[in-house]
C-alpha cells in the first residue's frame, strides 16, 4: 500500500483479516490505496471470469482490487508489464494516459517514474500524453507498456 507522500508500507507480516471497518479506517486515515492481488483465488465468480479471459486470450488472467480514497493519487507515473483492463466500480478518476512505444525495450518489465511530470516524459520519451476520466461502469483499456498514472 501506499500512503499520501506515496512511500509504500504494509500491515505487517501477519494474517490480517479485513473487515468493512478496517478498510473505511485506513482510507480515512492513512490516505493510502489498498491493493488486493489475486481476487480469483477467492471469488469463485471471478475465478471463472479469469478462466474464461486466458482462453479466450491464449494468457494468463488475474484480478487486482485498489482501493483508492476519493480525491488521493493511487500510483505515480509508471507503467506494466502486462496488459490492464481497468474497470471503474465506484465514483470517477482521472488518469493520464501515454501512447505506447511499440519499439520501446525497456517496457517489457513495468517501471516507475515517481515524481516526474507528463511534460518531463513526453519531452525524455518522446511520447504524447491525454487526460482520461473514467467513470463508475467505464472500461479503460491500457497495452503493456503503456505509460499512465491515476492523477485523482
């Protein structure tokens, strides 16, 4: 997880069991996003889901949840080393979202580029960046190696 200065910390190395209470908690205070991997593993729903989207695709298929406080950034500008399909189930956000370099073979592992700004990159990368808002039932589809941040 992250908190407001976006350093990462976790809940320790123990078993935590979380509750609607818990989660409300540590949005209000701790401004952080939550990330919960591999939701398939637990929904049975979604494992089906997953199953269905690696044959269809020929690949491999998870899901991630992140919760992120309202008007609070999630990840800074980065990018995955996987193709995302991201999916907004509450509220809105704004993400900023970079063309992909197909020729670009440092994006085949994901990087992060904490605390530099779309003019920066664009200008390093020579890329183009849009503002994107998605909103609650909106689908954003993002290729690996495509540069994007959520901005709030």
């Amino acid at each position: 997880m992250r908190d407001e200065n976006n350093d990462m910390f976790d809940m320790g190395n123990h078993e935590t069991i979380v509750t609607p209470g818990l989660v409300d908690e540590h949005l209000r205070e701790k401004r952080a996003t939550m990330l919960f991997k591999h939701l398939e593993m637990h929904v049975p729903a979604l494992k089906k889901f997953t199953c269905a989207l690696a044959n269809g695709f020929g690949a491999r298929s998870g899901v991630n949840m992140y919760l992120t406080p309202p008007k609070s950034v999630g990840f800074l500008n980065h990018y995955d080393g996987h193709d995302l399909f991201v999916t907004q189930l509450q509220g809105k956000k704004c993400w900023q979202v970079c063309e992909r370099i197909e020729n670009d073979q440092l994006r085949t592992g994901g990087a992060h580029f904490p605390y530099v700004n779309s003019s920066r990159l664009q200008e390093v990368l020579g890329v183009s960046c849009r503002n994107i808002t998605v909103r609650k039932g909106d689908m954003l589809y993002l290729p690996r190696g495509t540069l994007h941040a959520s901005l709030c």
